[in-house]
C-alpha cells in the first residue's frame, strides 16, 4: 500500500467501554448490525470515485467491518480504518491480516482531530458514528478538511433510537458483569457512552455545516443516508462533467432542504 501520509497520534491510556468489551461489538457488527457495504460502493462509484489508487478512509471503524469488506471488494483501493479504541484497531489489523489485504491499514485516532494531511482524502465514510460523538461538528470540519477537491462523505446514521441503543445497553451490562468477575474494575474503563439518535432534521442540519457542492440524503426503514461532494477544481470540472443520478436510480435531490 502506497504512502498516505498518515501520522501517529497519541491516544489516551484509558480503556473505553469499547475496549472493555471489543469481542462482543466485533460479533454484534459482523452479526446483527445492518451492511450497507453494497450500498456504500455503489454510492461513491456512482458519484465518480475513480479506484485506481484512490484513497477511502473509514471513521469510527470499530472491528473493520466496512474497511475490509470495501478492501476486499476493491483491490486498487487504499483503505484506512480509523477508530479511537485500542482493542478495535487490534481487532481490524487482525481481520486484515486473515483476508491477506495489503491495501487496507488501521490507526487509532480520534475523528474529531485527524492525522491526516489537508486535502489527501479522496473519499471518507462513516455510519453509526455520530449517534455516540460529541462535538460532532468538530468531527464534520475535520472530514471536510482532509477531503480533496472531488472528494466524497458518505454518511450512515440510525433512524429509532430504541434499535439504535440496544447493543450499548447490553455492552454496559457485559462491562458490569466484568467488574463484578474480579477480572477488572469499572472503574479502570470509560464507560460514559451516550447515545444520541439524530432526528432526520438534525441529520441534515450536522450535514450543511460545511460548503459542500452537493448533497444528497435518502432514507430506508431504519436509516438515514447523505452524501456529500466537496468542490472541485475548474480544470477538473472542465475534463469530466458531473454524474447526473442518485444511488437510488432518481434524479439528484434533497430531501431536507436547510
């Protein structure tokens, strides 16, 4: 894998809840959690995200699911998975390792302060990220730096809060049942999680904080989708015209207007 300019960062030494029980998270992704692996590559190939050596990073990665899955899928690709657990990040260099991936790679870092260049991304996605992140138009300036002229956001986020809180409630209970073991106290780990569904308004307001070009969001049952083109240059604008459909067939559109 090509050099991407990544630089090391230091993280806390505090375990999170997501450390503490990184298996089951790692089995609730891989299991349980909806894929929208299908959906992402069609959205960003339909969007003009050239493959050839292109550079896609994955915030909040967590077991490397979506890095791997996309790594695999596509081989001209370079992937970066970023999440702020040690023990995740473990997790995904592992799952790499296993699927003999040489263009996919894993950091621990935090999405609100990225080591990344300014303009060195071509394409970023997220999903499931922002319903746990505070400060989270920190995190949107920050994906909005790193993104090239041309570049792509794809974002993913829950629709009901109930379905979108299980897995941390249950998270929490494995956590106390830990403690309680004598394997490790609950007070060695963070454990002040919170999970904070964002009505469709919401969503779409946390989006248009930044001068995108162009936006499109759509919705399914139980999520809700944008992506996001950052400008591009004159000259490449001049080269190739846009791409004139959505990832859902229709023409473009927005469906929450701000």
């Amino acid at each position: 894998m090509e050099s991407v300019h990544v630089h090391k960062t230091q993280a806390t030494d505090q375990e999170t809840l997501f450390d503490r029980v990184a298996w089951f998270y790692a089995i609730c992704r891989e299991r349980f959690l909806r894929d929208d692996t299908e959906q992402i590559i069609q959205t960003l190939t339909t969007h003009g995200l050239r493959l050839n050596n292109s550079f896609l990073v994955e915030l909040g990665c967590g077991p490397g699911f979506y890095a791997t899955r996309i790594a695999q899928r596509l081989r001209l690709l370079n992937v970066l998975g970023i999440d702020a657990s040690r023990r995740l990040v473990a997790h995904s260099k592992a799952r790499a390792r296993l699927m003999n991936l040489s263009n996919c790679s894993f950091q621990i870092a935090d999405a609100r302060s990225l080591p990344l260049a300014d303009e060195s991304v071509d394409a970023i996605i997220t999903s499931r990220l922002f319903m746990i992140l505070e400060r989270k138009e920190d995190a949107t300036e920050e994906i909005f730096r790193v993104l090239r002229p041309g570049g792509f956001f794809f974002i993913a986020e829950p629709l009901g809060p109930i379905r979108a809180k299980i897995p941390l409630a249950i998270m929490r209970s494995l956590g106390w049942l830990i403690s309680l073991s004598g394997e490790a106290k609950t007070a060695d780990y963070d454990n002040n999680v919170q999970v904070q569904v964002l009505t469709p308004c919401a969503f779409s307001n946390l989006i248009h904080l930044q001068p995108w070009e162009r936006v499109v969001q759509w919705q399914s049952n139980y999520y809700q989708y944008a992506v996001c083109s950052r400008k591009r240059l004159v000259s490449e604008v001049e080269t190739s015209g846009p791409s004139q459909r959505s990832p859902t067939g229709s023409n473009w559109h927005i469906d929450f207007e701000i």
